[in-house]
C-alpha cells in the first residue's frame, strides 16, 4: 500500500494554505516529496506569522494553489492520505480543490487516532508532544515540512506495532467511521451514545463542556458534526476529548434541557444571541359595527395582548389555529386584509359573519371563547411526553403562566393532581427563550 504524509500550514481564520508538504511513502522509505510555500491570495494574521514564521512578504512570490493543483493530485493519486488530525488537513485541502472547480477524494488515515490505537498511554497526543515522548525529532517546528517529515517517523513506528496491519484494515473500511471522529475522542465513547432523545455535552481535554446541543437521534446528530465541513465544525471537533449525554424521552424535553445547559455553562461553541427576538402579540379590539376583531402585531404595538409569540409565523399559525377550532371569520382574525369578505384559501369556517348571515353577539361569544381559552392554556398547562424508557412519562409544568420545569414519573406512581407531580418536578429558571420553545409547543400541539 502507498501513502502520503501531509502536513499544511494555514492563514487561520478562512483556513487558506500558506506551505504544503507531502512524502509519499511506501511503509518502509520515502520515495518522492512535494513542498512548496502558498499564496493564499489573501493576509496573513500576525499571530500566524509569530506561529509559522510565515509572512506576506514570503508567499508574495509563491504560487497559489491552482497553479500547484495537478502537482498535489499526481502526488497522491492511488495512495492513502495520513496526516496528523487528518480531518483538518483533508477538509482544507479538498475545499481548496473545490474553489478551482476540482473533486479530492481520497481514503484516510489519522495519526493521532492510530497512535490513541497501537501505541496507548501517553498523556497527549498532540504532534509535538507526542514526539517528545517517543524521542522523534521535529525540525523545523509548525512548518509544514518539518512536521510533515516528523509525521512519517511517527506513522512508520505505528506501522511497525502488533497488529497494525489489522488496525489499519479496520480504519480503512468504507463503513467505520474511525477517519470521521474527531482524533482526541475515543471511539468507545462515540458507540455508546445512543438512538434516542436527549442532550449531548461535547467536551475538551480539560473536561471544559464546550458545545451543548439535542437531538431527536443523539448519535445520528452527534455524526453529523462530523461529517459538517465549517471551520466552526472543525475546530469544534479538533477540540472534543469526550461526550457526554442525558436522555430526555422527548424532542421539547431535550430542547429545554439544551436551554438550561447553555445559560449555565456558556460553552464557548454555542453562539448566543446577541439581541432579544421580537415579541409580537394577539389582541382584541372592537369595530365600529360591534364586532370583536383578533389581531397581532409587535408586541410594543399590541394593546393588552393575551398571548405572545417570539417570531410572525408562530403568530400567524396559532391565529389560524383557533381561527378554525372556534369558527371565526378569516377577515375579522386579520389574515385577510381588505376584503369585503372572507375568502381564506384554507379557513372555511366561519359562518357569515362577514356577510351578515350570523348575528355580531353569536359572534362575539365565541371570539371571547377564543381568548378564554387561550388564557386558560398559556397560564396552566401540563405537557405530557414519553419517558426515557417504556416504564415512565415526561412531562413539563406551566403555572400561572411561568414554566417551572420539567420531570419523569414511573408508570407506578399514582398521580391525582399537580401537586403529586410537582415531587417529580425538575424545577428550572423561566426565560424569553423557554417561552418562545413553549409557544411553539402550543401551536403544534
């Protein structure tokens, strides 16, 4: 089997190549090299520069990548692309490829999983670190060939441990996912995460939770950040160590829990929002005809809302909901303007208000309905959801309009009335973001 060694050095923010460096190896020697500064046809950050040691004026002369494209490509054509944390050099290399309209697909091998494999115990598995440990010398520290000539000495003690050779089938199998995992997690870790509802915590080598998410399917959306090229992505899962995760029964259980997890931790991969979404609120008001009219608008504009909603949509949606459950006109709800009237391509409900064939009190009776009920459901509510297994169901608790948390009761327990339940009751803080999640509980339940 033939491989190439590859190491890369990059801009940083935008990951643009500034060197490339790659040996072809046979598993016993080197035969053929490739290196060559970059430009990256865009700046290089000074704190890369005091990294790599590698300026603008350096690459000013070099050749970009397009013009060293057909080299990269002969070089490594038929061999297996190692690097150290190969995602990274793999995912910028290919996306360079693809910015000139070319495909790079080619199998993998990570030097650092490898090493985690056949050569275990070390503290860190870091390139230089590593090294040290095993007394490999690195000239020319966090340039692409001197790192790149230090990764061959690595992969060439790892090809000479037992049962290598069996390891490296094992990884190269189309169907393991040992070249997708980030290179600090083990794999043991990953295949226990389960199918099933809940949160997951992504965690450095510190044990620092750094991204918090959830999941209808945990390992299936725990994959996808593999798969996820972004520089976000990349450098999300160049840090990971561990995972932990939490079961939640429920897709609305999970995305609570998520909430909670975020607020208190701040893990520095979860992007917080830095502006309050717009509220918008469902009104009355009465016309000059008698008539009680439901309307929305932002919420600043809504005199004495009964209800409020975190985006027009989820507005919209709920209008209609009770639209048809109590019958309203289409036109007198706002969800159609300027008609004499309703015509509502969905709403065919209502019973002539709009055309003089119901009386305005009938009418009115039922808007007041509307907004009893409205009231009614938004102040107390008890959601019920599946368990975390067959023996048990979730729940979540709104009193008096403030959500107070969520909790899991056994099939066992006799539960009466909410106070029962409030000894099962996980309680948690109410926020903005908390009622956005619940409102639109409420207009898909």
């Amino acid at each position: 089997m033939m491989y190439t060694v590859i190491d890369i050095e990059t801009t940083g923010q935008g990951n643009k190549i500034t060197e490339i460096a790659i040996f072809k190896f046979d598993g016993e020697k080197v035969i053929d090299e490739f290196t060559s500064l970059v430009n990256p046809e865009t700046y290089i950050p000074e704190y890369i520069t005091a990294l790599t040691g590698i300026d603008n004026s350096m690459v000013a002369e070099a050749p970009t990548f397009r013009e060293i494209a057909s080299s990269i490509l002969e070089i490594t054509k038929d061999c297996v692309f190692v690097a150290h944390n190969v995602n990274f050099d793999y995912n910028i290399i290919r996306n360079e490829f693809k910015a000139i309209g070319l495909e790079f697909t080619r199998k993998k091998l990570c030097t650092i999983r490898l090493s985690r494999k056949l050569i275990p115990g070390h503290r860190s598995y870091s390139l230089g670190k590593l090294c040290a440990a095993l007394n490999i010398p690195i000239e020319g520290r966090h340039r692409a060939r001197g790192d790149a000539q230090a990764t061959v000495t690595l992969f060439q003690r790892i090809i000479d441990t037992d049962n290598s050779e069996k390891v490296f089938a094992e990884f190269l199998r189309r169907t393991s996912k040992e070249a997708t995992l980030p290179p600090h997690l083990p794999s043991d870790i990953f295949n226990g995460i389960p199918n099933a509802p809940g949160v997951y915590y992504f965690k450095n080598k510190k044990g620092k939770i750094i991204y918090i998410g959830k999941a209808k399917d945990l390992k299936k959306r725990v994959l996808g950040h593999f798969y996820d090229k972004t520089d976000k992505e990349l450098n999300l899962c160049r840090e990971t160590a561990d995972i932990d995760y939490e079961l939640s029964g429920s897709e609305l259980i999970a995305l609570l829990m998520e909430d909670a997890g975020i607020k208190q931790h701040y893990p520095e991969y979860n992007v917080a929002s830095k502006r309050n979404p717009r509220a918008y609120g469902i009104f009355t008001y009465q016309d000059r005809m008698g008539i009680n009219h439901l309307a929305y608008n932002i919420l600043k504009n809504a005199p004495s809302p009964f209800i409020t909603f975190f985006n027009i949509t989820d507005c919209r949606t709920y209008l209609e909901k009770i639209c048809v459950q109590f019958e309203l006109c289409p036109k007198y709800c706002h969800l159609q303007e300027g008609v004499q009237q309703c015509s509502h391509y969905k709403i065919h409900t209502c019973r002539g208000v709009c055309i003089n064939k119901e009386s305005v009190k009938n009418y009115n009776l039922r808007v007041e309905q509307a907004i009893s009920f409205t009231s009614e459901i938004s102040s107390n509510k008890i959601i019920k959801k599946p368990g975390r297994h067959p023996d048990e169901e979730g729940f979540v608790l709104v009193k008096n309009g403030i959500y107070l948390g969520f909790g899991f009761v056994e099939n066992t327990e006799q539960i009466i009335n909410t106070e029962d339940l409030e000894h099962f009751l996980i309680r948690q803080k109410d926020n903005v973001d908390i009622q956005r999640i619940l409102k639109r509980q409420l207009i898909t339940s």
